[in-house]
C-alpha cells in the first residue's frame, strides 16, 4: 500500500481553513482512491480534487502534499501538528528534499 507525507485537516464543522489540521503519513489504496489516516477510512471525492469524505462519518477532508513555505491551509494561517513518525521526512522536506515515495517528481 503507497504511503506518503500529506497536508490533512478537518473541513466539516469549522469555518474555511479553521479545521485541526497534521502533517502525517497516508497510507493509499492502490487506486489512489482511498486513504487512510488515523484509523479513518477516506475516499476521494469526485467534484472536487483533493477532497475525501470519511466512509463512516461523511466529515469531509482536505489532503494534499505538504508546501515548503508553510502554506498548507489555503485561506488561513493555521499551522499543522507534525506527526512524530512524519517530523524527520518533513524537516528534510522544508530544506530542500524531495518527499519519500516522490524522488522522481
């Protein structure tokens, strides 16, 4: 099953961008359809790129790559909680690496 470092956070109830956001592992059907992320089941929604939609609750989540400037929330300052299993990808990311699973684009 792919895994990679993503941009996560919550969108339903809260305000644009407002929602607890992390910088974790995903694990991805090999559809890339569905992800997996904190025991939650996600799948892609269709409408929109980059949204997915909790199979049991119907939150809606937003996952995307990290951005080395730090803007991960489009409409907000908000920063993410980095994932302790995530933090040395990350910071090795923000200097100038290229994400693991990634290193040929």
């Amino acid at each position: 099953m792919p895994e990679r470092l993503m941009f996560v956070q919550l969108k339903s109830g809260y305000d644009t961008d407002q929602g607890p956001a992390w910088i974790g592992k995903v694990k991805f059907s090999k559809s890339w359809q569905t992800a997996y992320f904190h025991g939650l089941t996600l799948r892609r929604e269709q409408r929109v790129r980059g949204n997915f939609t909790d199979v049991d609750t119907g939150d809606e989540w937003w996952l995307s790559g990290p951005k080395r400037d730090r803007t991960d929330a489009r409409y907000s300052n908000q920063q993410p909680v980095v994932e302790e299993d995530a933090r040395a990808d990350y910071e090795a990311f923000l200097v100038g690496e290229r994400l693991p699973g990634r290193e040929q684009g």
